[in-house]
C-alpha cells in the first residue's frame, strides 16, 4: 500500500545556524518518538542546506528534497542546480510546480514536465504540487486547472516513471494565508487525482502514488485532513519551519 508522507518545504527561511538548529531539533524529537512504520519524513531545505541535512539526516531519520531543479540537463545555466547534481549528492526527492514557481518564476506546466524528466534520469522522486488560485475555486474550475496540471505535467510518464512520482494537491488559497481546505475539500480534489491517475494508469498504480495535502496544515488540524482515504500526508510549508510543530504533524495519522 502506498506510502504516508510528511514534506516539510522551509522555503526561503533560516540562515545556516537557524537551518542547524531546526534539523538538531528535529533529531533530537525523533530519537525520543518513533515516527509510525509508513510514515516517511521528508525536510525540504535551501539548496546550500542539503549538504548539511542529509549528513545529520544519515538516511535514518529522513529522507532530503530540494525544492526546486532546473528544467536542462548541464551546461551554461548560471544559478540553475541540475538533477545530476541533486543525484550525485544522493538527495532523494524534490519538490517541483510549486505554486510560488508558477507565480512568480513563470513556470507552465510544460517547465514541470521537463524538470520531472530530469528528475527521474537521476534517480530522484518529483513531488509535484497542483493546485487552484482563489479565482479559479471561485468560478469552481478547480477540477479543470486540476486536471490540465496533472496532465500536462505528468501524463507523457510511462507507469514505471509514474510510480516514481508524489503528488502534492495544494490549493493556492490556502498557502501561507492561515486558510484551509476543509477535509472534504482537500478528499474532494484527492479523489478526483486518483480518478484521473487510475483512468490513465489503472487502479493498482493510482492506488500505490502517494497524495499529498498542503496549505496551512498544522498540529490542529493534520490529523482530520489525513483522516480521508485519499490523504496520504502533507506538504508542510509554514509550520516545518517548527520541529516540535512539523514533528507533531507527521504523528497525526
Ligand atoms: C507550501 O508552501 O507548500 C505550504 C503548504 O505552505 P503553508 O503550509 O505555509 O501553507
């Protein structure tokens, strides 16, 4: 059965002793408390962070994600990082599409399906994060936005590559803004992607791809978004940046 997945997104945040901190403390309350057996934690820091976290991480504690790659495989790029780069410093996933790319670094659906490309040629696993802006729930077009994202994002995958993939529904309303979906929102959009996954791919490979939820997900209120049968965890943003906070989130299945 498919994985529950905890992600913590720290963004833009910490300098390097705020980003020791936050991983020592994250360390600190997993050697007291052992995550569920299906709950894999994932933390997401700043590209000059990795290197660090993955050594305290020592694939024991959790698994390493950058939060973004570049779409071309090598080259003059300058300031992009490659997917053969994130490979050779054995990070494990990276977070792809989120909707701060798309707003304000003019991401298309076309750049994510690159940049999962180059992913998978390396061995990483894409969490690709789809999702609705307040206009777009407002006019209740959130299964067609939602739909066109999966599509052109991850459709040209074979069911092998597909395999490889997180998906993580994140309606842009509700990031940052203390906003969440209720759970039969979050359920609602949840089932619709599998629906999709399994039209294309067939139920036993929609049933293995984790789901993820993301938008204001805090302690208060993981455990009723996880609670539907669709949740499969969540991309954290606001309250990875706590590791009592993040912590108490990926106990909440
Ligand atoms: C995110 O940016 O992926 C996110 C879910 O942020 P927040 O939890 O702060 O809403």
């Amino acid at each position: 059965m498919r994985k529950h997945i905890v992600a913590g997104n720290w963004k833009m945040n910490c300098n390097f002793n705020e980003a020791d901190e936050l991983v020592n403390g994250i360390m600190e309350i997993l050697e007291e408390k052992e995550l569920p057996r299906d709950t894999q934690l994932i933390v997401c820091p700043p590209f000059p962070y990795l290197e660090m976290t993955s050594d305290y991480a020592n694939d024991s504690y959790f698994m390493v994600g950058a939060q973004n790659v570049s779409d071309q495989e090598k080259g003059a790029y300058t300031g992009e990082v490659s997917a053969e780069m994130l490979e050779s410093m054995e990070i494990d996933y990276c977070i792809v599409g989120h909707s701060e790319r798309r707003a304000y670094y003019g991401e298309t659906n076309a750049t994510v399906a690159a940049k999962v490309n180059q992913l998978l040629k390396h061995g990483l696993k894409p969490i690709v994060c789809v999702g609705e802006v307040l206009e777009e729930r407002e006019a209740n077009r959130q299964f067609d936005v939602v739909k066109q994202q999966v599509e052109e994002g991850l459709f040209h995958l074979t069911a092998e590559q597909m395999k490889e993939v997180v998906i993580a529904y994140e309606p842009v309303w509700a990031i940052g803004t203390g906003k969440t979906a209720t759970p039969e929102q979050a359920q609602e959009i949840h089932h619709f992607i599998r629906t999709l996954l399994t039209e294309k791919y067939g139920k036993e490979l929609a049933d293995e791809i984790s789901i993820l939820y993301g938008g204001s997900c805090k302690p208060s209120n993981a455990k009723e978004l996880f609670a539907n049968a669709d949740v499969d965890g969540g991309l954290i943003g606001g309250a990875s940046l706590k590791a009592d906070d993040f912590i108490a989130i990926a106990m909440s299945f």
